[in-house]
C-alpha cells in the first residue's frame, strides 16, 4: 500500500538532512587549517581561517569577537578547529560557504521578566563585511561612513591588459577613465567626479603600498607617441595588484589634505596568506587587431574628387600639384587602414607564484613576463619583466610584526616615429611602398619608410619597496611606522639615419639621434599610533601620525647631430654637434594628521579626521594650511522599529560627510619669480628679463566637499542599493595674472576667487540573481551623472590661458560655436546663423550654440555566471556623450592630395544643389568657411556608446581530477577586451575621437591556470 503522502515526505526530508550532513561533515574534514597563538581574540582566528578557506562567518552581534584563548593547530581539520574553539558556548551550522554561528542558550531559573536590550541583532555577511582599506587603516562597506568603491583582484588582471587604470574602466561611479590610444604607455585621462580647477591639474592622488606614485612618466622620453604625459602605470604589473580602492568624498579623501581634492586611489599589492606552499601558475597567448575601420573614399571616388576640385577652382592639372592625377596608376588601390593598422598583434604572459605561511609568518614570491607586438608593419612592441615579493612576520608573543614588500619591473618599448594611424588617409592610388627589387620606393612619401627611422627605442625600470614595522605596546595600543621608496627610471634613443633619405642624395644628408633620460625618486616615512577599544557597546579608534615625503624629478635630453654614417649613430662621439638640456624639481612635504572613529551599539557611526599639511610648492606666508572632514552614518536597520521588516530590508544605513581638501597639482617653484634671456647682448653678456614676479602668498586651491547617501539590503542582502548625491565647491583658483608693463614682468602667478561647482548623482547596483548549487548569477549595475558650473569669476579681465571659453554660470568645458546653416545653393560654399539665425557666411558667425563634450552619464554593467564547472564574466562599460566629428580633416579640405571619409560625397556640384557639404577645392579660398565649419555644431556629433568592455568564460577541473593529480586548481579561460562597440560615431573610436591615433584594439586571449 505504501506510506502515507505524510510520512514520505518526512522520510524524504529525514535522508536529505543526512545526506546534507554528511556532506557538510565532509567538506569540513577535507579542509585543514593552521592558527596558533597566545591569547588571540576570536575574531583574529576567524580571519585566518578565512584567509586559508573558501568559508566565511556570518553571526550575531551577541557573540563576543574579543574573546581571548590559546590556540596551537597545525593542518588540523575545520571541523575540530570549529568544535573546540567554539564548544559549550556556540553552535554553528553551515550554509553554503557561509558558516552561521549562533549563541548558546543556558537555562536559567524563572526570573521576574526584563525589558530587553538595546542590542542589535546584527548579521554579518560576505559582501558588506568583507574587508576594505582605506587611508591608514582598514574597514568594511558596512561601517564605512566615507564613500569608496574596492576592486578586487579577480576583476584587475585580465580587464586591465598592461595598465591598471583600465581595470577600473566601467566599475566605479563617478571615476571617468578615457584611453588617449591603443598603444601601451599611451596617456590615461583620468577624472573623479568632475573638474575641480580652472587650469591646473586634477588627477587623483594615486597611493601605491602606502607610497604617493606619480602616474606620469613626464615628457614620454622624448616618444612622438607617448606624447608629454606617458601613463607610469604601463610600468607595474596588474598580476601582483591585490586590490584597487578608490576614495571620492571628504570623510574618506581629508585625510590626505591638499592631495585630496581629487579624490585618492589606493593600490594594494598582493601578500602572502596562511596556509601551505602552494605554487601558482597562468600563461596565456592571445591577439590584437584594430576593432573598427571607417569607409573612405575609393581610387575612382578619390579620383572623381580631385578632378572635380580642379574644375571648381578652374585650374589645369600638372605634374607638379596632381602627380595622383597624372603620374599615379589610376587603376591601383591600395586599402591603407588595412596596410597600416590593420595588422594582428600577439601577445604572450607568463606568471608564477609561490606563497603560504603560517600565523606567525607569510610570504609570497611571483614573477612575470610579458610580449606584445603592435599592429602596425614593423618589429615594434614591447618586452617586460620583473618580480614581486610579500613578506609578513609575527613574533610568537603576536606583540612584534615587520612587513616588506617589493616590486621591480624591467621594460623596453619600440615604436616608430609616428602613429601609422596619421597616414591612413593617403591616396589609394600612391605608387607602391616597395621596389620590384624589394627596396624602398622614395619617390613619394611613402610611409614604410618609417620602419627605417626615425625609432624610438626606450629601457624603462620601476622598483617599489614598502617596509612597515608594528608594536603593541598595551592592549588595543600599537605603534606603527611605514616606510616606502619609489625609482623610476628610463633612457631612450631617437635615431634618424641617412636611410630615410633617397640614396640619390644621402651624400648631401647626415644622420642625427636623441638621447633621453628620465629619473623620479619618492621616499616616505609614516610613523603612526593607534588606539583601539572594542567593548560593550562601543568601539573607538583613534589614529595620530605624520608624513614626511620627499620628491626628485630630473629629464635630460642630449641632441646630436652630423652623423655620416648610420653605423654610428650610437656614438655620440661622431657627431659634429652635440647639445642638450637638463631640468629637474625638488619637492618636500610634512603633514600631521589625526582620525577618531566612533561606533556606538553597531549603527550609530561617527568619523572625524584632520591634517595639517605643508609643501614647498607654496610662498612662504602660505606653505602650511589645516584641512578636515566629519563623516557620520546611521545603520537604522538596527533599531527596535526595523526589526518586523528585516526579512525584507535586511540592510539600511544613512550616512553624510563634509569637509574640506586641497589641490596642490600645480607644478614646482610657481611662487617665484622667473627670468629668461634677453634677445641681445651688451658688451658680449646676456642679460635677463623679468618673466614671472614672485608672490608669497601662493596657497593651494580650496575644493569644499559635502555629500549624502543611503545605502540598502534587501531579502539578505541578496540586493544591494547604493545612492550617493554630492556637491563640490572649489575656490582659491591658482591663474596668471597679467600685469602692466611698469611692473617690468609680464604676469604673475595668484590666487583668484573662483567658484567652481561639481555636483553629481550616483547610483550602483549589485544583485544575486540566482544561487543554487550548481548554478549561479550574479551582476553588478553603475550609473553616474556629473554636472559641472563656473558659479563666479570675480573679474573678466583677467584672461585665461585655456583652450575652453569660460563662461560664468555655465560648465568650464561648455563651449560656444556657431550654428551651421548647411551650403549656400548658389556658391557651394558653407552657411552659418547670424544672431538673428538667418544664414550668413563664415565671417558673419555668431557663436551663441553650446556644446558640451563632458559624458552627461557613464558606467558598467557587470555580469557572473557559474553553471558547474564553466564561469562567465561580462563587462559592458557605457558613455552619453557628445564628441569630436573627425569627418573633418583639420589640414586637408576634400580636394587635396589626401582621401577623405566617404560621406563627403555628398557635397555641392552646381548651382541650386541642396547638399551636405561645400564644393571640393584644391585651393585656399574656402579655408576659412572650412574652418569655422569644424569648429560649429558640424564638428561634433553624437559620440555616445556600449562597449563590451571585458568578457571571459572559463572552466574549471573538477574535484575528483584534481585529486588524482594532486593539484589544488586547474582553470582554462578564454579573454576577450573590446569585443563589440555599439555606436552611430563616424570616426575610427568614440573614447579616443581621433581620426590620428591607433584606437583601442580589439584583444583575443586564451590561458591556464593551475595551482599546485
């Protein structure tokens, strides 16, 4: 008859019970840990067995984390590790990964009933508890009352190829990343939460292993591509990054003083972890090629052009103004995007490491090495190489601890003279680059000729080193100090040979090369001391140190000249002339800064912060100044009133901060006055001239934050919502002041009363889609809005050296242009709205159209997911924007001797035409029509885009192969970066709007992992 529906399913739900046991039972004997130590507190030993497991603790605010006890285990089994630690007090249960804890109940004679305690009933978990450093210390997304964004390691190495910034691309709101090209080294412009000074700098503060890094290698050593502000970040390898921690408002940036008012992005490399030796590898090989071409003109449309621009003009071709014409092979084509970018690039990485540890000492040692070649013709590319090294060590009373860590990498970069981008637009019909013989064609300007000289071969070494020493003096009282060094170096050649010269003449020509040097040293040295109590209700911290840093930066270019021969160009010794110059700055700082941090029942929170900064950038009457922020948060889901709504809110809190930083990117010696040469001499001397005059109340801009957010947990925390709205207000802007002519100086460097507002909205969200055991997905959505304003300039006579049109009351990008009224019907020529917007020519303009290019909005969209074995990771980075229409060539009107975009086709032919674009030339006449064409609305276009930013799918051994090979890991992974662009832009990127520059390429990689 069977049992009855009753009893089977308690049967059911009986033998799955087991089976779930027995499967905890073993995935908890099969995992070994190590802790020892006297007197550990409870919370050190579960953040060592999370730092040597998969496993995590999620617990109550009753369970006391400060107990202190004896511990020795040695490979011991979590499951004893968990009974004895834990027994006759707590009970735990396992759910996932997650091990649950849960206080023991004693039983108790009846006693007479109480109120309860105000004690929240506080659940930890994994997303909002996982720890996060920030300035001098640590904390978690929990009890943070400053906004900050971590990145971890898992999303740094792949998406970020060879720079790190590029990791962070469509994952922190508010930081807006935009690559300058597609050729490592290659600039990175860099802005958090909008533009806070008129002219000077306003890159963030960049803070590796506790050391300020510079990110610009200054003046690209001497490379046309690099231009002056190679990125330094080319030059450390994303493999060794831990984990990238960017901090946006006062509570979080203040700290930090006149560096802050940019916001402060913390890199942190890779440490050893307790736990057994264990060898880690991943090597991978993959491809690069240009994602995205643009159409242009073909031979017999370019032809058609040319042509027609002579019969406008009413001038005959010839030899010498239309060799394309007359001389060239009309039937010939030649697809030069194909030939000169259109090539494929490998690439090939290598890493190893080996780490482990135990409590009282861990390490970490790892190497890389890196190939890639470029997607123009040539042998250029780039090799590098270098090491990592972490160790941390504890004396057995856990009272002592040292901790060194180190990086050095070795590069050597080589391209060619120029971006091949910047000749695409060559005529399809050019004589072809070689010679039946196979020697180059020097009768035209052939670009190969660029494989021969000039090149730009350059060795570039960083060596980063932090040692931190650590002392408890007393219980909750340690003195600390860090201390860190930075070497960047590099030196490169230019070398011109005479083989870029027709043999025909080279008798007549000499050779020539530049030589470059580039050096920046940094040292810091950072004691601390700090206090921490964690009783009761109440936890307090309290941190009081100083900075003392120093800074040399030198450059040295060496010229030479009257080579005769190309085999010794390397020898500047035979040379007929030799010249050079050598430049360099000095810069000190000193600081003392403080922070108390209050956390009253675990949801009222409270953070106060200051510093006192001093720099030699600033006069002597202003070299010093205080700054501070005040941060406070309320976790209200931790009230009384809550409690019936948990199941659905499981996470609440408010959190507001304001304070002020300070801009000090504004270069060295500023304030003092300057002299440069006369033109003459008298009596055989040079004299000087005033330039600049000196002011000693030269101070640091002034950028006053403040900000609100909320953030929320809804059904566990499975989703997470984050809502930050600021308001920037930066003041004291450093500008030239013109000065009159009886002063004896042309200008002098001050203070002005600006006003400049950035405000902002942004809004992020993380949520678990689906969680079952052998499927998951996860994703993670940003969206950032940034509204920038000159709110008041004091006074319009002061002119701005900018490229922007400062208006008072609009954004300081916002520009006025003309509005283009399409092509006179009569003349061809092109049309532009007065101030009454009737259509008048070129220059009767009126520029009263605004144009912004800021991005209105920008983020990601992030997506995880597991199906077993197999993983997916998908990145789509977004930008609302208005750019550059590259439509125009600025030097070249179609009907030059140079191709053009396809869509100027549509153009004006004869009279009563209704078209897109003036009549073809080949003159100067309609130069400048031409001219205020680019810069009207024509010359910008909608620029908005999706890009796949980063997308891997990968699969992992299983369980029972890996045993049998007795390895820990076994992962193959499929990359690809720049996979798919969504966009109505015109121009060869959106990103980079350039129709001169190699645009992000499009990369194909495939690796292994394993770890042993």
């Amino acid at each position: 008859m069977g049992m009855p529906t009753c009893a089977t399913r308690c049967t059911l739900l009986l033998v799955l019970f087991t089976c779930c046991l027995l499967q905890v039972k073993g995935q908890l004997e099969q995992t070994k840990v190590s802790v020892s130590g006297k007197q550990l507190p409870l919370q050190h030993i579960f953040n060592t067995i999370q730092a040597q497991t998969n496993f995590y603790f999620s617990y109550n605010a009753d369970i006391d984390v400060t107990q202190l006890m004896d511990v020795h285990f040695v490979n011991t089994p979590l499951s004893i590790v968990l009974h004895t630690i834990l027994r006759n007090k707590y009970a735990w249960t396992l759910d996932g990964h997650s091990i649950n804890l849960r206080k023991l109940r004693q039983q108790l004679p009846p006693a007479t009933p109480s109120p309860p305690a105000d004690t929240p009933k506080l659940l930890i978990g994994k997303a909002l508890d996982e720890t996060v450093v920030i300035a001098y210390g640590t904390t978690t997304l929990r009890f943070a009352t400053g906004n900050l964004t971590a990145i971890k390691a898992e999303n740094i190495a792949g998406p970020a190829g060879a720079n790190i910034l590029l990791a962070l691309q469509g994952r922190v709101p508010g930081l807006l990343i935009t690559q300058t090209g597609g050729i490592g080294g290659m600039a990175m412009k860099v802005q958090l939460r909008g533009q806070n000074s008129l002219v000077n700098g306003t890159q963030p503060l960049y803070i590796v292993d506790g050391i300020p890094f510079n990110p610009v290698l200054t003046g690209g050593l001497g490379s046309f591509i690099w231009g002056e502000n190679a990125s330094a970040f080319n030059f450390i390898n994303p493999e060794d990054v831990e984990s990238i921690e960017v901090l946006k408002d006062a509570d979080a940036t203040a700290i930090y003083g006149s560096r802050g008012a940019n916001g402060v992005i913390l890199i942190n490399t890779r440490k050893g972890r307790i736990g057994k030796t264990r060898l880690r590898l991943n090597i991978a090989k993959g491809i690069t090629h240009t994602a995205r071409k643009v159409k242009l003109l073909n031979t017999a449309q370019y032809l058609e052009m040319r042509r027609e621009a002579f019969l406008n003009d009413g001038v005959a071709p010839n030899e010498r103004n239309a060799p394309d014409l007359l001389q060239w092979n009309p039937h010939r084509y030649t697809d030069w995007q194909h030939a000169l970018i259109g090539g494929t690039g490998n690439n090939t990485s290598a890493h190893a490491a080996v780490s482990g540890g135990t409590t009282h000492g861990q390490y970490l040692l790892s190497s890389h090495y890196r190939k890639e070649s470029l997607v123009f013709p040539g042998a250029f590319g780039n090799t590098r190489g270098g090491m990592h090294i972490s160790t941390n060590t504890w004396t057995p009373d856990n009272r002592f601890n040292a901790a060194f860590t180190g990086s050095f990498l070795a590069d050597r970069t080589m391209l060619p003279g120029f971006d091949f981008t910047s000749r695409i637009m060559l005529p399809p019909n050019t004589p072809p680059p070689y010679l039946e013989d196979g020697s180059l064609n020097y009768a035209w300007l052939n670009p190969y000729i660029a494989l021969v000289g000039p090149t730009f071969d350059a060795h570039v070494t960083n060596l980063l080193a932090n040692v931190g020493l650590q002392y408890r003096l007393l219980p909750g009282l340690s003195l600390k100090t860090t201390m860190g060094y930075n070497w960047l170096t590099g030196r490169s050649s230019i070398l011109t040979p005479l083989a870029i010269y027709p043999p025909a003449i080279r008798n007549t020509r000499t050779g020539s090369s530049r030589l470059a040097h580039y050096e920046s040293v940094s040292r810091i040295i950072e004691p601390q001391v700090t206090y921490t109590h964690d009783k009761a209700d109440w936890y307090i911290q309290a941190l009081a140190g100083g900075t003392l840093q120093g800074y040399n930066e030198s450059r040295e270019t060496l010229n030479a000249d009257g080579f005769k021969d190309d085999a010794l160009l390397h020898n500047i010794y035979y040379a007929d002339t030799v010249y050079g110059k050598k430049e360099g700055a000095i810069y000190r700082y000193l600081a003392l800064f403080g922070r108390l941090s209050l956390r009253y029942h675990n949801r009222y929170l409270l953070n106060l912060s200051v510093r006192r900064d001093g720099s030699s950038r600033f006069g002597p009457r202003k070299q010093f100044a205080v700054f501070g922020a005040v941060g406070a948060g309320w976790i209200f889901t931790e009230e009384k009133f809550m409690q019936p709504l948990r199941h659905i809110l499981s996470f609440g809190k408010l959190r507001s901060s304001y304070g002020t930083t300070g801009n000090d990117q504004i270069g060295d010696y500023q304030y003092l006055g300057q002299y440069n040469p006369t033109d003459g001499t008298y009596q055989d001397v040079t004299g000087l001239t005033p330039a600049r005059l000196f002011n000693a109340d030269f101070a640091w801009e002034l950028t006053r934050k403040s900000e609100a957010g909320i953030e929320l947990g809804f059904l566990h925390d499975k989703l997470l919502f984050s809502a930050s709205y600021y308001v920037y207000r930066s003041s004291n802007q450093l500008v030239s002041y013109p000065l009159p002519d009886i002063t004896g100086a042309g200008n002098i460097i001050g203070n002005l009363p600006v006003l400049i507002r950035n405000s902002g909205l942004e809004l992020a969200l993380t949520t678990q889609h689906i969680k079952r055991r052998r499927f998951e997905w996860a994703s993670s959505f940003n969206i950032s809005f940034c509204h920038n304003k000159l709110i008041n300039y004091p006074d319009p006579t002061i002119p701005i050296q900018s490229s922007f049109q400062f208006v008072e009351g609009q954004a300081l990008s916002q520009q006025y242009v003309a509005d283009a009224m399409g092509v006179d019907p009569l003349t061809g020529t092109y049309l532009f709205a007065d101030a009454h917007h009737h259509p008048v020519p070129a220059d009767k303009a009126a520029e009263t159209h605004p144009v912004d290019v800021i991005p209105v909005c920008y983020g990601g969209w992030q997506h995880d997911f597991r199906l077993g074995n197999f993983g997916l990771q998908l990145l789509l980075q977004f930008t609302r924007q208005q750019g550059v229409n590259t439509t125009f060539d600025p030097d070249y009107m179609p009907g030059y001797q140079r191709n053009q975009y396809a869509a100027v086709l549509s153009r004006w032919r004869q009279p009563g035409d209704v078209a897109t674009h003036q009549r073809y030339t080949q003159l100067t006449g309609l130069r400048d029509s031409y001219k205020q064409a680019i810069s009207s609305d024509m010359g910008y276009e909608d620029a908005s885009y999706i890009r796949c930013r980063f997308i891997e799918a990968n699969w992992s051994l299983p369980a029972a192969p890996l045993a049998r090979l007795h390895l820990h890991d076994v992962k193959l992974y499929l990359q690809a970066q720049n996979l798919f662009t969504l966009t109505r832009y015109s121009g060869l990127d959106p990103e980079t709007q350039s129709r001169t520059t190699l645009p992000p390429l499009r990369g194909l990689a495939c690796g292994l992992k394993i770890a042993l």
